[in-house]
C-alpha cells in the first residue's frame, strides 16, 4: 500500500480539467481536497496581441513555458480566425514534456522540447539555436519573469505577449480554512508564488499563525515560501504529476522509517 494513501493533501493549484498531480495522488489512494489560491484566465486580448498573431508568419520562433501558455495561444488564434496552417514554417520552443504535448493537442509539432524542466534550462539551449536576425514570439504569463527578454537579449528580435493572467479566485473553502486551522490534514501543496502569496493573505485574514506542513514545486515556489517565513517540508524540481507524486511517496516513507 502506498505511503500516500488516506493522506489528506490540500491542493492549492488553479483548477483545471486534467490536473496531472491529482490525478496521481488519486491513483496513489491519497485524499486530495482543492483550495485554489489563484485562477488562471485569458489576458484581455489587446492591440499588441492583435497585431503580433496577425503577422505571425513573420517570426521564426514561437516560445511557450507553461500548458496555459499554449492553450490561451491557440484560443487566441481562434478567436482571431488563424490557422494553425500559419505556424508551419515557424519553429516552436517548449519547457519540458508537459507543454510540449499541449503543443501537439493543437495539430501543431515542437522544433525544441527542453531537456529540464525549467525556463532557464530552454533559455541555455534556445540562445545558442536562435541567429541575431531572427524573430522570436514569446507567449507567457503576465506574472512570468523577464527571463527569456534579458537572456535572449542578444540572440534575436524579442515580442513578448501575456496570453493569460493570474486572478484570485472568486471563493474560497471556509471548510478547509477550518480543517487548516484545526491542523486536519497532512500537507499542503504549493505550485506557484502567487498561490503563496495569497493563501498567506487569506491565512492572516482568518489569524491562523501556525507553521504549516507544505511541500511544493519548483524554486521559485520554494523561494516565494521562504520569503513569507515557511519553510516547505518537502520540494520537488520536477513539475510533472508522476515524478513529483512518486517523490512525494519516498517523502512519506522516509517519515515513516
């Protein structure tokens, strides 16, 4: 029996149709109950997204970091009545497995899959792929970090538009405020500084000052924790469910032993 069954995981990630990660913690017998911390949501389309996605055909590299960022791309291209025909000839960049399947839902094929998981391990390869002449579309976050326009500064022809944005969620679980404040639960997961920084928000809002049992994903995250006096117990470098799952089982085990 896994490490990981009945224990309760407050999962603070959006909620989406397929999460990964709960998927896993499900098939791992773990009792996973969401407490959305952020909700992720199209970008207004504006005039620079406009006018970018309407002279796709003249860039020769598209880079993507995140699923959200491929899905609300291709919304965009919908909604804009643009074939994916238009990125035959464009070279698509992608951070790990994850985005890179999200690439392939929508009939298109990735030049460049990172071999990490991060975006500074796609930087390292894109800057040594991209020519100086060449145009490159990054569609990110509005929340992302200026990593790729500093470390791409010299590379190519840097347009950044933010295909989605990161919100507060309309309302939350005065049932799993209670559970945390009664310390019901195992651990709670983290997956994102914004998701941090709001359920710190809402957790001094309710007076619940506790340390609490946190694992998460990511350096950023684990940063964003830190910085906010909450050190997680637990933090995974990988973000796709089956490792980070599979990692959090040998977390229990070592508890156990």
């Amino acid at each position: 029996m896994s490490s990981l069954f009945n224990k309760v995981i407050i999962s603070t990630r959006p909620l989406t149709k397929n999460d990964s990660i709960k998927n896993q913690l499900f098939a791992k017998g773990a009792i996973v109950l969401d407490f959305p911390m952020i909700k992720i949501c199209a970008a207004d389309l504006s005039i620079e997204i406009k006018d970018s996605l309407q002279q796709i055909t003249t860039y020769q590299w598209i880079v993507f970091t995140s699923k959200n960022g491929v899905d609300y791309f291709f919304q965009f291209l919908n909604r804009l009545n643009i074939k994916t025909d238009e990125l035959s000839s464009i070279k698509i960049a992608v951070v790990g497995k994850m985005t890179s399947e999200e690439v392939l839902k929508n009939n298109c094929r990735p030049y460049l899959i990172s071999s990490g998981n991060t975006s500074a391990d796609l930087l390292k390869e894109l800057a040594e792929k991209i020519k100086p002449s060449e145009k490159v579309l990054l569609a990110l976050g509005e929340l992302a970090e200026d990593t790729f326009e500093k470390g791409l500064v010299n590379s190519g022809k840097i347009t950044r538009i933010n295909v989605y944005k990161t919100v507060q969620p309309d309302m939350i679980s005065t049932e799993i405020i209670e559970r945390i404040k009664k310390d019901n639960y195992h651990i709670i997961l983290f997956t994102s500084p914004s998701g941090v920084q709001y359920f710190n928000k809402i957790m001094s809002d309710n007076k619940i000052i506790v340390d609490f049992r946190t694992a998460c994903i990511g350096v950023t995250t684990e940063k964003a924790m830190l910085k906010n006096n909450c050190k997680p117990l637990f933090v995974s470098q990988r973000s796709n469910g089956e490792t980070f799952v599979n990692e959090l089982e040998r977390f229990f085990n070592n508890i156990k032993n």
